[in-house]
C-alpha cells in the first residue's frame, strides 16, 4: 500500500533533516579547511578545539535502497568526516597536501566499512567518497583521480595503515564508541615521519633531486620565517607528488629533497605535477613566490642502508644543477625509459659535467604547454653547454 500522507510528511522532513545536517557537517569542514591554509599554528599552550558534533544519528536504519538511504549514509559520513577534522586539527592545524592525501585515505577507509556495514553499492561509495573529498577543499578533477586510484593505492603498504586507520575509527563511530577517533592523530604523525625504513627495490632506479633556487637570497630579503615557509611548503608539495607516484623520500638536502620511483615514467610524471603545483602556488601568491629546479636521471644506484650512492644519484645531481628556475631536466636513459608514455621533451645539448669523462647529453621535460609550444626542437639546441 502507498504511504498515508501523514507518513510521506514524516518522511520528508526527517530526509529534510538528515540533508540539513550533512550540510552542516560539510560547511564546518569546509571553513576549517579554508582557514586552516593561512592561519597561524597555534600556540604550543593552547588547548585544541572542542569537537565538533553534529546532533543525534537519524532513528531509521542505514541500510536499504532509495535516496532516503542514500542521504542517511551520506549523512553520517559527513559526521565522520566531522570527527575526523577534529582531531587532526588538533594536531594539524595546517593541513598541507601531504596531509590532505593521508586524510583522504583515512575517508577511503571509513566509506569501505559505511559500505560493508549498510550495503551501500559501489557507485554510490565512490560518489560519497569523491563529494567528501571536495569538502576538504580538493579540486575535483584531483578528488576523481584519488577515487579511480584507490585501488592501486591499497597496494602500497604505507598507504594501507591510513586506510585502515579509517576504518577503525569508522567502525568505532557506528558503534558509538567513545574516543572513537582518538587514534587518527597518531595514526597522521607516523604518516609524516620519514620512511627510513622502507626496503627499497633493486635494480633499475629513477633518482629525482628538487632544489630550491634562490633560497640564501630569499632569506636575506624575507627573513628567516617566511624562508621557512617556503621551504615547508616545497616540502608538503614534493611529498604530495611522491605520494601520489609511488615515489620515496630518500632524504631531506636542506634546500631540496631526494627521491626515488621504481619507474621512469612515475618519476616523471612526479617532477610534472610538482612544477604545476608550484605554478598554481605562486600564480594565487606573487609576492612570495617558490621557485625549483629538478634534475632526473635512472639507473642501478648502490643501495645501502636505505639510501642510494653511485654514477646514477651522482648524475641525478649534476643534472639537478644544471636546469633553471621552474624547469625540470633529465639524462637521456630517463628519456628513452618514459618514451610513448606521453611526455615532452625539448633536447638542451651536451654538457660537460663534473666527474663525467664524456659530454652528458640533457633534455628538459616540458610541463607547461605554453613552454612546450615555445621550445625549441631538438635540433634547434643541440650546441654544447659547461
């Protein structure tokens, strides 16, 4: 039998509710990802936010078909997204793109149990998931990406210990658990700690250096806290890139970071996305502006006590040193290795390099199409450089 209207009334304003309260839950997240970009850390006394809640779970099941499901499931999503904010801001106060990407796999793994928990189908996993990203400021093109790489993501172990991190607080939450997300701070401080122990693979390795140019300049001309900043923000850009490419954080230069990727094309399309994020940056920030120079070269480095050594890292290097603000230069084999992948690549001669006996040839990897139509063709810079 149809409803009695009584009952469709019902109905509507408790699905009124239940889409007013995820609105809620969305807006909080929302403003506290947008402050959180500009403001100050806090003071080391300060005691954190109290956390935000978001009234009572609606009384009808979460399980079921139809858009009432649908918005319940949503809704409690946008609560655990709530929850989680709140106890990384206590932590995080700024959340960087690193962090952004530990936090989202943290969401990964809370939309898998709302799912296994309710029924919820896959589409409709993937649609609260990529919605909830956005909510924490994730443009939507990067939020689909994240959605159609979760997959592969789970094959990384780093990236599965977030995951699960989620799904733990997810699975405490639905059982209204108090302190349910009491571990995700942890769980975001052990994301950040360098992954020295990582067993790294052997043979053929792609070596990425980034190199802040002008950093003693800037210092002297900004001072030392806004030099720091930028320094943390190349930093929180380079490891969003590596994370996103299966790249490794070798160790940290000062002024740059080394890296590794178990494939040319991986490394390349990291050094790629590194130079866009740059240019986003300093497009919205002019009067500060980050600029860096990275070198890339492949080979079979000396693998020791989880770093690299050798004529592979040593080449990364002098290559690093040779490309100029806002480019990205790589040896020959890193060209050839990422052929028909559909990279650029504009050919900048032979240089005489220190510690080669032999001319090295170099090619910049062209990132920006308006540097990729204006650069000259391989033959056009074939002249040798010292």
């Amino acid at each position: 039998q149809p409803p009695k209207p009584d009952e469709r009334a019902e109905a509507e304003e408790k699905r009124a509710a239940a889409q007013a309260e995820a609105q809620k839950a969305q807006d909080e997240a929302r403003r506290w990802a947008e402050a959180q970009q500009d403001a100050p850390p806090p003071a080391e006394d300060e005691a954190p936010p109290p956390p935000t809640t978001y009234g009572d779970e609606p009384d009808e099941p979460l399980s079921g078909e139809g858009e009432g499901a649908f918005e319940r499931q949503r809704l409690l999503m946008m609560r655990f997204l709530g929850g989680v904010v709140s106890a990384i801001k206590a932590v995080r106060p700024q959340l960087d793109a690193f962090n952004k990407f530990g936090v989202d796999l943290m969401l990964a793994g809370g939309i898998d149990v709302l799912g296994e928990r309710t029924g919820l189908g896959g589409e409709d996993r993937r649609k609260i998931l990529r919605e909830t990203i956005e909510v924490l400021g994730t443009k939507a093109s990067m939020a689909q990406t994240f959605v159609d790489k979760y997959e592969e993501y789970l094959l990384e172990a780093r990236y599965m210990q977030m995951v699960q991190s989620g799904r733990d607080a997810m699975t405490r939450h639905m059982a209204d658990e108090p302190g349910a997300f009491g571990e995700l701070a942890q769980a975001i401080d052990a994301w950040n700690r360098p992954t020295g122990t990582t067993q790294m693979q052997q043979g053929i390795i792609t070596v990425m250096f980034t190199d802040i140019v002008g950093s003693t300049d800037m210092t002297q001309a900004k001072g030392d806290h806004a030099a720091q900043g930028i320094v943390r923000l190349h930093n929180s850009i380079v490891r969003a890139a590596l994370a996103e490419f299966g790249g490794r954080e070798v160790k940290h230069t000062g002024d740059g970071i080394m890296a590794s990727f178990g494939s040319a094309s991986s490394g390349v399309s990291a050094t790629v996305a590194i130079q866009r994020s740059i240019w986003e940056h300093n497009a919205k920030n002019p009067s500060l502006p980050l600029k860096v120079r990275i070198g890339i070269n492949a080979g079979e480095p000396i693998v020791e006590e989880d770093d690299l050594f050798g004529t592979t890292v040593q080449l990364a290097a002098r290559v690093c040193a040779k490309a100029g603000a806002d480019e990205i230069f790589c040896s020959n084999v890193v060209r050839e290795l990422a052929a028909g992948k559909g990279f650029q690549f504009g050919s900048h001669g032979d240089h005489d390099l220190k510690g080669f006996p032999e001319p090295v040839p170099l090619y910049e990897i062209l990132w920006n199409p308006a540097t990729a139509t204006a650069s000259p063709s391989a033959s056009d810079m074939s002249g040798r450089s010292g």
